[in-house]
C-alpha cells in the first residue's frame, strides 16, 4: 500500500489529537466564562470585545459554543465506545452457535426496520432524559450495522485454515474466538467507533435541540441551536450560525479520520 493514506492518516490522527486536547484542558482555561452574565452586554453582534457576540444574558457566545463541544465530544465519544463493545459482543456471540446467530441476525434487522429518531425519543424519553439517558440511547440504536459487519468478518475468519488446525489440536472456542478470531476484527472496531463518533454527537444534539437530551442548564450545543431559535427571526443570526458551525467542522473532522484511517488500516 502507498504511502498517502497513511500519511493522511496521521495527519488528522495528529489534528483529532490537538482537538481532543483543546477540549479537554479547555474546562481549565476557560473557567467560568460559559456562565458569566453582563446584563450590559446582552445580545451583542460579533466584535473585537466579543468574538462571537453574546446571548440574550451577555454570556460570552465563543465560551459557551467551545463548552458545549466539549460537552458534545465527551458525550459522543462515551456513546460510541458503548455502542462499539455492544456490537463487538453480540458479533462474538453470534459467531458460537447458528442459533444464536439466527438470533442476533433477527434483532439486527428488527432494529434497522425501525425510525432510528423515533426509537432514539423513546429510549431517552423512557430513562427520563440527561447525559446517561442521551449516552444509552445513542450507544443502544447505534451498534446494529456495526454489529452485521463484525459478525460477517468473524463468521468468515472462523473459516480460515489456522483456525481449522487450532480445533484440530483441541481447542476451545473460546480459546479460538479470544486468541484467533477478536484480534482480526480489532482495526474494523477502531474504525467503527469512529464513524460511529459523528453519528452520535449529531444525534445528542438532535436529541437535546427536542428537549429530551442534556439538561438545558448545561451550554450543550442543542441547547445553544434550540435558545437560539427563539431570537434568529429578529436577526440575532450569530446565536445559531457560529455554535452549528462548530459542531459541523468537529463532526467533519472526525469523520475525514475515519475514512482515511479506514484505508490505512
């Protein structure tokens, strides 16, 4: 394989590192700017004294829009590891007798027939709304096209020669799926989780926008879009332009690493 993928790779390994880093020290940096009022300075436009303008409280709009992507990244990533080791044990599971594959194969499509919104409102509206509600809901109607790939690559690697002379000296399938089977299929969980990533992150904003997702004291990035709405038709277009364009170029971002990791892998 060239060189280009892998560079490409690295590349936004590199920036999805510094984004990570941004994010995370950014509670320290920040402090208490995401909440600081100045009833002075309510609803103010872009400008050199505030960089994305201010809400309808005077907080600083820059501040409450790099929150909220922390809060969304944390959020995102947390659904999709949890949807990734759902679906990495249910391919597992399937790959130990055909009925329960049948099974399995039978819940994957049972869920990918229903609306993926409606079943994520049930789900969070059912545990009653918050961060582990919106993380539960994104991670349980996530998995099943991860799962369908990882079960049709483990259900083929279970097939290969080595495979075939690991159970001819005795060996346990358990012992077969640990130390044969799992390892193959770890790149495509990598890969995996991070095209789950953007999904899950549009989804809790989505989620939180229909007031059935983070609390809507916390400067979410669907909080900012839904208080915004209310102030967009008198022409306080920085309230919704600058929070969805920051959560646009980070979902972007992650997702461009997913498809050039994908073919570096």
């Amino acid at each position: 394989m060239s060189a280009q993928p892998r560079f490409a790779a690295a590349a936004y390994c590199g920036l999805f590192f510094m984004l990570l880093a941004i994010l995370a020290s950014s509670a320290w940096w920040l402090g208490n700017s995401p909440s600081q009022m100045q009833f002075d300075a309510r609803l103010m436009p872009p400008s050199t004294s505030h960089w994305l303008g201010t809400d309808a409280l005077g907080r600083e709009l820059w501040a409450r829009t790099v929150a909220g992507l922390r809060l969304s990244f944390w959020v995102g990533l947390s659904a999709a590891l949890l949807g990734t080791a759902i679906a990495l044990t249910l391919a597992a599971v399937a790959t130990l007798s055909t009925t329960l594959n049948a099974i399995i194969s039978l819940l994957i499509d049972t869920l990918l027939s229903v609306p993926h919104l409606i079943l994520l409102l049930l789900i969070a509206f059912a545990l009653g709304g918050g961060t582990q509600a919106v993380i539960i809901a994104v991670a349980f109607t996530h998995w099943p096209s991860l799962t369908r790939v990882l079960r049709a690559e483990l259900l083929t690697v279970r097939q290969a020669p080595y495979v075939a002379i690991s159970q001819g000296f005795g060996k346990r399938r358990g012992f077969i799926l640990v130390h044969h089977l799992l390892p193959h299929v770890f790149p495509h969980c990598i890969v995996g989780a991070l095209l789950l990533f953007p999904h899950a992150i549009l989804h809790e904003a989505a989620l939180t926008f229909l007031g059935v997702g983070l609390d809507p004291s916390q400067p979410a990035i669907g909080v900012l879009l839904a208080d915004a709405m209310r102030y967009l038709t008198a022409g306080y277009w920085w309230l919704g332009v600058f929070p969805g364009l920051g959560l646009l170029l980070m979902v972007l971002c992650i997702d461009r690493l997913a498809f050039h990791l994908r073919r570096a892998l």
